[in-house]
C-alpha cells in the first residue's frame, strides 16, 4: 500500500493508476493486491510479469499494460483532469466518499464531472422504470422535491423515466443532485438527457462513473453501477419496477449494503 494516503499522487504515479484501471479484468481487489505488492502503482507496471502471476492475476491482463490503447487511454484522462470541474476521486485517498467506502467492491477510482463534495453529503436514491407511468412520474418528483428541500441530495442513474424525474425535480427546488452512469463521462447515456447532464453540473450537481472516460453503454455495466447509486446513499427508494428491472437489483444491492429500502405500492 502507499506509505502516505493524504498526499497527492505524483503525475507519474496517477497515469499509472489510470493505466492500471484500463486493463481488463481489474476491479478494486486486484487494483488493491497490485498496490499492496509492489507498493504503488508505478512500481505494479514495471514488475515482472511472473510477479503479476503469482498474485493470481491473468495472461490478458498481464499482456495489456504495454499495449498502445491503455497508455493513450490513461495520457487522455490526465489531460481530461486539468480541464477545470473534472476530477478523480480514489479509494485510498481521504476525499473518497466515506459511505461508498464501506461496500464490498468500491470501484477503486471515480471520475467526477461537477461537485465532487456532493458525494459526501447525506444522499437518498429514487431509481424506477424507464418507460413509468404517469402518476409514478409524478409521485418521484414529489418525493424528489420534498427530500431535496430537507436537505437529501437525489442520487440516481440519469436514465429515463423515473431517474430523469427525480434529478429534475431536485434542480427545480435548487437542491443536489448526482446521476451515477454506466458509461464513461464521455460517453454519455441516453444522449436524449445531454441537456439534463449539463444543467445538473452548472447547478452544483455531479456525475460519477467507474468506468474509463471513453467507456461505452455496454449492458452489464449498468447493474454494476447500480451498486454505486446505493453505495452513496443513506436508503433507496423505488418508485416503480418491473420484477426483472435494474432498480430491484438496487434495492437488493441497498438491503446488502445494510442501506434502508423504501417502495412506493403501485
């Protein structure tokens, strides 16, 4: 593990971080063995590759750090993090969010788009479907309005539906708002909230992903990100659901996480 967790990362040290998060198979168990063995991520690349198999670690991603993609992947974000209201919050660092923190699988890096201090305050989710009712619309942008105004930030998936609902509400009342994406930040998803997207962040709202920047809508990421909308929050609540939906992987996510579940009766 690095010695100093307050510091910040050298350059070097943050592109090897960022090359380490591009290869495949690399969530925060292997990203936290990778820096435990060699002490940080500079040294993790230059070790050798038997080094990187006897932590249990395989061929492919072994073979991936030299490759072309994931150096000018990794040069991209740096350049990326100096553009001013972007930001990259890492686990071992003492800005990570306290409450994510404590899940089983934090994603060992968040990029930011906006307010990274929002991910800190105490936050409620409002997830549900992407084809909802009416009356459920309307019942999130209740719920979404009135938990705003009593000081919850509204954490949810900026998808359609229900999660659009609520992020708009939140802004209507001037209150915080974070949409967690299952793409990266360059890669926004759906297109059709781009506007929302930038409206949440001039508002003092955020967007966070895992995900590399040029990461895109792949279907599996969006159950993983679900994790992360319940991992920021106090409790989640659904509004409304299909029995095979993304929002009830969230609150079964919550209820494992020890979050409080809340569900609005159809």
């Amino acid at each position: 593990m690095l010695n100093d967790h307050s510091s910040p990362c050298s350059p070097a040290e943050l592109e090897a971080r960022l090359r380490l998060h591009r290869l495949p198979e690399t969530g925060l168990r292997r990203f936290r063995s990778l820096l435990e063995a060699f002490g940080s991520a500079s040294s993790a690349l230059s070790a050798p590759g038997p080094a990187w198999r006897a932590l249990g670690i395989p061929q492919a991603t072994i073979d991936a750090r030299r490759s072309a993609e994931v150096r000018d992947g990794a040069l991209a974000a740096m350049a990326w993090l100096e553009r001013s209201g972007q930001h990259l919050l890492m686990w071992d660092r003492p800005d990570y969010p306290a409450l994510l923190k404590e899940i089983d699988d934090a994603p060992p890096l968040l990029f930011v788009a906006g307010n990274p201090a929002l991910l800190d305050r105490p936050q409620l989710a409002i997830v549900g479907s992407r084809r909802a009712t009416p009356p459920a619309l309307d019942t999130a942008r209740a719920f979404s309005r009135c938990l705003a105004q009593a000081g919850f930030t509204i954490t949810s998936g900026l998808a359609l539906g229900i999660d659009g609902a609520a992020h708009r509400a939140a802004l209507e009342v001037a209150g915080g708002t974070i949409g967690v994406l299952g793409t990266g930040l360059q890669k926004l998803y759906p297109q059709r909230h781009r506007d929302l997207a930038r409206m949440m962040i001039d508002m003092g709202g955020a967007l966070v992903s895992e995900y590399p920047l040029d990461a895109g809508p792949l279907p599996g990421n969006f159950p993983r990100r679900n994790r992360i909308i319940s991992g920021l929050s106090l409790g989640v609540l659904v509004v409304e659901a299909s029995l095979a939906s993304g929002s009830l992987i969230t609150a079964r996510l919550a209820a494992e996480q020890g979050r409080e579940v809340y569900a609005i009766p159809g």
